[in-house]
C-alpha cells in the first residue's frame, strides 16, 4: 500500500511540495483569466488549504491505481468488485508496507458503485476471533463497520450504496452503508491468533463475498457505468500532477455542505470537478504561487502529525480517524490521519499507542540498551477483543530480522508468558536474548533505533479505558531501562 512516509518524499522530493506542480489551475486554457483570479498570496493561500485538503484524496487514488487498476503496478490485487484475500504472516522479508500488521490478515475489495450497490456479505465468524469490515470511501472517511464489535459474529448481508442512490433496501439486508463517493475501499481484517492457525483465517477469508445487488436479487443487472479512462499515477507523476489528481479524484465526489467553502476556493484557480488544466502551460509567476502553497500545506501537515496526540508515558496516544461527521469540515485532522497511516481505523475500532522513547524521554536504541515493558498484574491493556505489542526498526518501520521469527508479543500468547512473583507481566525489549529463563517474554529489539506499536483492538469503552484516546483512565506503562 502506498505508504504516507513514502508519499510524503514523494512530495518533498526536489526541494519544494512535490505534487505541487501541477495546481495552478487558474490561468488554463478555458480557465479564469488572469483579471479573474486571486493575486499572488490569495492564489498561494488557497493553493495551501487544497494541498491540506486534497492530500487524503490523493493518496487514496494513488493506492486505488495500483491495487485496481493498473495490472502491471507490482501492487495489483483485483478489478474493481471483487475480493482479494491475502492469507500471509508479515516477516522481515515483507518491506513494501512500512509498520506492517502481523496480528489480522487482509482481505480487500473496492467498489466500483456507479452503476448499482454492491452487497458484502459474511460467514458465521467464531466469537473469540476478533474480524471487522472498514468502510472507506475516495475521501477517506470510515462511513461504516461490520464486524466483531459493530455487527457480532453472525452472518450477515450488507449493502454497501453510492451518494446518488435512491432505492428501496432489499429484504434480507441487515444494514445499508451509504459512501460519499463512487468508488470505495473495504478492509477486511481477521484474527490471527498463531502461525499455525492460518488454515483457520483462509476458511473464514473464504466466506467473504462481495456482488453486485442485482446478483444477489438474481435478477438482470442494469447498464454498466461508463468506462473511466483513469490517470496513470506513480511518484514522478504524483509530484507534478497533485492537482490534475485531485480534479479527477472530485468528479467521484459530490460536495458535502462542509466542503462549499473550499470547493468555491479551488474553483476561483481552476481546480475542480470537471476542471483540466496543466502545470507546464503556466507562467512562472503562477507556478511560483502554486509551488509556494504546495510548500507552507505540506509545512503544516507535517508540523500536525507531529504534534497530534498526547504523550502518556513516553507513548504518543490519539486517533485522526473517523467518517465525515467526526472530521465536519476540519481538512488538517483529515491530512494528519492520512499522513499519520491512511485507512486508520476509528478509535472504538481500534487504537494505537507508539513510541520511539522511553518512559524518561530518550530515544530508545537497541544498540545502547536493554529495556523493559510491564504491566502491573491488573493493568493489562482493556480490550473486548485482543491486544498487541509489535517491534519495528526505528529507521525502516520494518519488521526485523530476529533469532526467534517473533516480531511481536500479543494477548493470545499470554498462556505461554512468564509472570512475575506479584502477578505482573515484564515483556523484556533487546537485541540479544535475555537467557533461557526469560526468552518466552523477549520481544527481540533491532541493534539500533527502535519503533514500537500498541494496538487494542476494540477497546473497552469504560474505566479503566484507553478511551477517549490519549484522555482515557488506562496508561500504557512506560518503557524503562533494565
């Protein structure tokens, strides 16, 4: 998946806002003419507030091309309206995601809802293996769960519509989800509680399906959608064509009420659905504006995911995502979740603590010292589903190369954990083995900088709670020298 580290180089290659350059839509042929538009800094302005506001939309056509549409991406995983199951435990030789998920297996599906809705139905899942279904739209707004927590274990037929639909709900339906969009993305992720119960995930994958309406009424399907002749994306073309992108991306995207004001913005430079213009038609002056722009947007994203979050013990806790609501017009919190990890799931789905620090605010290093993590014998992570501790090299967010295959520690393997005399539970954080006496809990460490990730997946909603993220009662234990 196109991943926000590598997005945003991409941006930042060559000095300035990479996808900067091709915004400045204004002055195009058929466009405002140069009387017509903003001057210099109000053009540089508006073209900051479309990069924040554009950047999700973006990346999320980026990821659409190359896993539906373009065969030859590298990344491909299946044509629009149909299901891809990724059966697989990420390892050290998996680099292509930065921080990888080894806890829940993937399965995807993007829909294509143009010409009629689409049903997602679902196997009968065992209650003590935690699955869900994230809904995300061209917007990246979490418009809807199925699953372990919002849904149960049940099986089920979901219908799954786009912004213009009208219809009726089919008998047999158990819940409508309306997208903002056209085109739309599922995540499906299921419980994997070992390496050896992978048969078991692959059976469960095997019960999801997504068809169109008209197949699961078995009747005539309706005229097909006119064929989309998408923009080819990659790197190169993502930092000088983010504008070109994004008006493509918006003709999928009818205007919410909150997105009038910045939709009217982008129009008074030419950037909009149904707009086309190109970069290199411009003049200097107005690249320079759109370039400017690009600059201070990308400045000020990056300068939020920074900053967002509260520091609990030495843990960075907080939670960008959530559906159109949630956002209500705030495109900076939308950019920071983009930035932070595209299609992160809202905080009652799951939450994600990490550092890069101790308990004590040093960089933690594997090459400097042996640490600690425990959690006091009634303290450990509230969930209604499972959690997890995973280790990634600083540098890389990768999983690494370790003598005992273990990148990381999770509650099902709490059967085989030590505990200490008082009850607790040390997980023990190095490079090297702590001995045979304490290897069931050695969470190996990278011989360097180190990057660890927290998820609770469906957190408990009362105390003690991690809930509202980085609010909540419960505090991830810092982790301390040792």
């Amino acid at each position: 998946m196109l991943s926000k580290r590598h997005f945003l180089k991409i941006l930042a290659a060559g000095g300035v806002a990479g996808p900067a350059l091709s915004l400045v839509p204004g002055l195009m042929p058929g466009a405002a003419q140069a009387a017509d538009r903003p001057g210099f800094f109000k053009a540089r302005d508006i073209a900051e507030a479309g990069f924040v506001y554009g950047l999700p939309i973006v990346m999320n056509y980026g990821v659409m091309y190359e896993y539906a549409v373009d065969r030859n991406s590298g990344q491909f995983k299946a044509p629009f309206n149909q299901m891809f199951n990724d059966a697989q435990v990420f390892t050290w030789r998996d680099t292509s995601i930065p921080t990888p998920n080894s806890d829940t297996p993937y399965s995807l599906a993007w829909l294509d809802l143009r010409a009629e809705p689409m049903v997602i139905s679902v196997p009968a899942v065992d209650p003590k293996r935690y699955y869900s279904v994230q809904l995300v739209d061209g917007n990246t707004f979490n418009y809807g769960y199925i699953g372990s927590r919002a849904t149960g274990s049940a099986a089920g037929d979901y219908l799954v519509v786009g912004p213009g639909w009208n219809g009726e709900t089919p008998p047999g339906i158990r819940k409508v989800f309306r997208a903002s969009t056209q085109f739309s993305l599922t995540i499906f992720r299921t419980q994997l509680f070992d390496p050896a119960d992978m048969d078991n995930v692959k059976k469960v994958q095997a019960g999801y399906q997504v068809r169109p309406l008209s197949a699961f009424l078995g009747k005539a399907a309706p005229p097909a959608a006119p064929q989309v002749d998408f923009p080819k994306f990659s790197k190169d073309l993502a930092r000088t064509e983010f504008f070109e992108f994004l008006d493509f991306a918006l003709q999928f995207a009818p205007a919410l009420p909150e997105e009038k004001a910045i939709r009217e913005q982008l129009a008074s430079i030419g950037v909009g659905a149904g707009k086309t213009f190109e970069f290199k038609s411009l003049s200097l002056e107005d690249k320079a504006e759109v370039l400017l722009g690009l600059k201070a947007g990308l400045a000020k994203v990056t300068d939020a995911v920074a900053a967002f979050g509260t520091d609990v013990n030495g843990w960075r806790v907080g939670s960008p995502a959530g559906d159109a609501a949630f956002y209500n017009g705030d495109w900076l919190l939308r950019a920071v979740a983009a930035q932070a990890g595209i299609y992160g799931n809202d905080a009652a789905e799951a939450t994600y603590p990490l550092t890069r620090l101790d308990a004590e605010g040093q960089t933690l290093d594997g090459s400097k010292a042996n640490y600690t993590l425990t959690f006091p014998a009634d303290s450990l992570p509230p969930v209604n589903a499972f959690w997890s501790v995973t280790m990634y090299d600083g540098k890389t967010q990768l999983l690494i190369k370790n003598p005992i295959d273990r990148y990381l520690i999770n509650s099902p393997m709490l059967p085989g954990l030590k505990r200490n005399a008082d009850g607790s539970l040390t997980l023990y954080i190095q490079n090297k083995t702590p001995g045979p006496d304490k290897e069931s809990n050695w969470l190996p460490a990278p011989d360097g900088p180190i990057y660890m990730v927290m998820r609770l997946y469906w957190p408990k909603d009362t105390p003690p709670s991690i809930l509202p993220a980085g609010k909540g009662t419960w505090k991830p234990p810092g982790v301390r020298k040792g």
